[in-house]
C-alpha cells in the first residue's frame, strides 16, 4: 500500500512537471527566436548571420558599437562646423540654461572661460534681456522668432569677480552691437540661437552718409554761385540765347534740391527728439494747404481730391516737417495719377493694443502701383524702381520744371518722408490698394480723440 502511494506521487509530479517544460521550452523557443529577428534586422548582411545565440549577440554588440562610433563622429563634426562657423551659436535647454555657445558666441557676447565652467541660466551669463526675450517669445510661439537689438558687453573682469551681480553694478562698454536674433526649437524642447553682428554694416552706412553729407554741404555754395550767375544772365540775354540758360536753369534749381534735401535727410537723422519743436498741428488744414500748393500740378491733369475724415484733428508736431512730409507723398501721387482720375485722402484715428491713439491718414492714387519687388526698397534712398514709376521725360515749360523741382524732383522724397514720419514718432507703409494703385499710410501719435469723429467731407 506504501509502495503504492510512493508511485501515485511520483506519477503526479512527472504530470506536473511535464506541462512546466514544456512551457519553459516553449518560451526560450520564442525568446531565441525575438533575438534572432532583432538581430537579423541589425545586420547588414543577413544571409551570413550564424543563428546560433552567442553568435548572433556578438555581432549584434559589435554593429551597435560601430553605429555608435559612426552617430559620435558625426556629431563631432557638427560640432566643428558649428564651433568654426562666423555666426554665433547658442544652444540653451528647455529651464534656459546655456549648455553650449560656439567660439563666435563667446567672442561677440564677451562670454569669460569660467562661465562656461559649469551650467548657468543663458541671462546670468549674457545679460541681455532681449537675448532672453528672444528665447521665450520662440517657446511661447512654437516656431522661430527673430528680432534685432544693440547689445552693450559687460566688463569681463567684473563677471568673474561677481557672478550673480545685477546689470546695474556692472559697467557696460560705450559702444553698443547691432544683433539680429534668430532662436529656434529643437524636437526636444531646447532652443538654438544664431546671432549676426550687424554692427559693421550699419558703420558703413555711416560713414557712407558722412560721406554724402560732406559733398552735398560742398557742393551747395558752388551751386548757389551757379544759380546767381544763370539768373544774372537770363535777365541779360536776349533770344536765342536765352533759351539755353531757360533750358539750365531749371536743372541747377533741381540740383539745388537734391542738395538740400539731402543735407535735410542727414539733419533728420541726427535729430531725433521732436520735444523742443513740438506744437498744436491741425491735420485736416495742414491737407487742404498741401494740395492746394500743388493745385498747378494736379489741375494739368485734371486730378480731383476725395477726402474723408474729421474736419478738424490737432497733433503735436513740427508743422514745417509735417507738411514737407506730405507735399511729397501727394506730389508722388500727382505725377502717377492718369489723367482724371481721383486721389483719396483717407484719415482717420485708431487706437493699439497698449493704449496709445494714432492718426492714420491713407494716401491712395488710381495710378499702376508699386511693383512687388520695389516695395521693400521704396524708402530707400536714391532708390530707383520699376521705370513706369520714373520721373516722366523732361519735355515741359521750364517753369514746370522749376515748380516740379520745388517740390520734390531730388530722388529722396519718400526717404524724407519715412524720416519725418519716424522724427514724430510714428510709421510710414507703401503697399498697393487691392481696388486702386499705390496705398501710402502714414501713422503720428495723437490724443485720444474726446468726440467720435466727423462725417467724411470733401477736402476744399
């Protein structure tokens, strides 16, 4: 009976136990068979892979070790490319800490050996905030976010002495940098910045300027002397003589002009502050005088002039600049109009998101507008565009072009006219009208306007 139950126990556990290999055979099995695929999938030639397991994980390891070697060489030569590159590169992770800068980075930001000894937030070690700025508006945004500074260096030496001093304790250079910022997100979550030092460029403007204003203040008492001497002799000569000092004088009367209108446009752009020539300036009348200067000029063409707006829309400004500014634009409008046509003379008060309230004044003629890629240059100086907008053959009465020559005729009207523009302030924008041609809108800061605005009415 003993000998019985010993046997019954052993047949039990063999029952028991055969399920339990099988089912151990069964997923080593599976388990060979998921690191044979894998692997077979790693290998570049699977028709020589060896299916036993030692093997196939031997070789796995070494494939994986040289495509770790290739993916370290690869970036080790991004890293050199980016590091001799002349643009500056930032890489800052996703809490704004500077992980990396490349030597153009640390050269132009001033950026010491020891800050970059161990991780800090990117404003501790560049106190820009517009750098910072920069960074979050392209977090913020979700895509790349551009803008341009002048960025003034600190010291190095106090950087090193105190770290986490503020930018107040800090001397700054005299000079500043003229950035243009560039910040973009990585898949990760980090942010690369490439900065581009501008500052060269705007020195060469500079200096093209002082250039050009040097002649223009030379050549202006030769040209007063020329004029003296063109007048003396118009009142002297007798036909047909005559006729070749008409046909001159109206060219050194524009070159005249262009010579004042430069050395104005230098004037402008030192002078920036409107304060001390600040005073009440009615809008509605200021256009009513402009076009009523240019009546010879518009009634040649039979121009007519459809204001809106409110009658009256007081500003401080400079009356004299402001009505240079707009003698210029109507005058550019006149000369492109087709005869008979209507030039409108929208104006109007809006208000920004901040709070501040500015006087829009729309400037639309029925001309062929601006070509699409003279549009970004129109405010450029000396700028010439798409030929139907050039100055039309000089074939009219000399006093035409004595009076075209008075008001603009120089090349750097609407130059004049940006700089105006900004002197008070505001904005100038050339685009074209969807249902007309050229649109120009011109924007000054203004009071809040206590009463709602006038029924349009037609400009006298």
């Amino acid at each position: 009976m003993a000998i019985d139950l010993v046997r019954f126990d052993l047949l039990s556990f063999a029952l028991g136990l055969g399920p339990g290999l099988a089912f151990w055979g069964w997923q080593r099995w599976r388990s060979h068979r998921r690191i044979v695929q894998s692997l077979m999938v790693l290998s570049a030639d699977t028709s020589q892979v060896d299916l036993s397991l030692e093997s196939l994980v031997r070789r796995g390891v070494t494939e994986a070790r040289e495509q770790q070697q290739r993916l370290a060489t690869e970036l080790q030569s991004w890293q050199r490319i980016l590091e001799s590159s002349p643009l500056a590169t930032l890489l800052v992770d996703q809490d704004n800490v500077l992980v990396w800068c490349n030597g153009a980075a640390r050269s132009l930001l001033r950026i010491a050996p020891e800050q970059l000894e161990r991780q800090r937030l990117l404003i501790e070690v560049v106190r820009s905030y517009e750098l910072d700025r920069l960074v979050q508006r392209a977090r913020e945004q979700h895509r790349p976010s551009e803008r341009a500074w002048t960025y003034h260096a600190v010291e190095v030496g106090d950087i090193s002495a105190n770290p986490l001093a503020t930018l107040g304790d800090r001397p700054l250079r005299d000079d500043g940098i003229a950035l243009a910022g560039r910040a973009e997100l990585l898949p990760n979550g980090d942010a690369v910045v490439f900065l581009e030092n501008r500052q060269a460029i705007i020195d060469l403007e500079r200096s093209r300027d002082r250039l050009t204003s040097d002649l223009a203040h030379e050549l202006r008492t030769p040209l007063t002397s020329i004029h003296l001497v063109f007048e003396t002799l118009q009142e002297r000569l007798e036909p047909p003589l005559r006729e070749w000092v008409d046909r001159a004088l109206p060219e050194v009367q524009r070159l005249m002009a262009f010579v004042r209108d430069w050395l104005d446009l230098t004037q402008l752009d030192r002078d920036r502050t409107l304060a001390p020539e600040a005073e009440p300036t009615d809008l509605p009348s200021l256009l009513s005088s402009v076009w009523n200067a240019l009546t010879p000029l518009s009634d040649r063409k039979e121009l007519q002039c459809a204001y809106s707006g409110p009658e009256e829309l007081w500003i401080a400004g400079h009356g004299g600049k402001l009505y240079r500014l707009f003698i210029n634009l109507i005058d550019n409008a006149i000369k492109y109009s087709p005869k008979g046509s209507t030039i409108r003379i929208d104006l109007a008060i809006e208000a920004t998101e901040d709070g501040r309230h500015y006087a829009r004044v729309d400037l639309i003629d029925q001309g062929q507008g601006i070509s699409p890629d003279d549009l970004p240059h129109i405010f450029d100086r000396l700028y010439r565009g798409d030929p139907s907008r050039a100055r039309p053959p000089q074939t009219d009465t000399p006093a035409r072009l004595a009076l075209e020559a008075r008001s603009t005729g120089s090349g750097l009207g609407l130059a004049i006219a940006q700089q105006i523009a900004l002197f008070h302030g505001g904005s100038i924008r050339a685009r074209n009208h969807p249902d007309a041609g050229a649109w120009m809108q011109v924007r000054l800061p203004c009071p809040p306007p206590d009463d709602p605005p006038d029924e349009p009415d037609d400009l006298p």
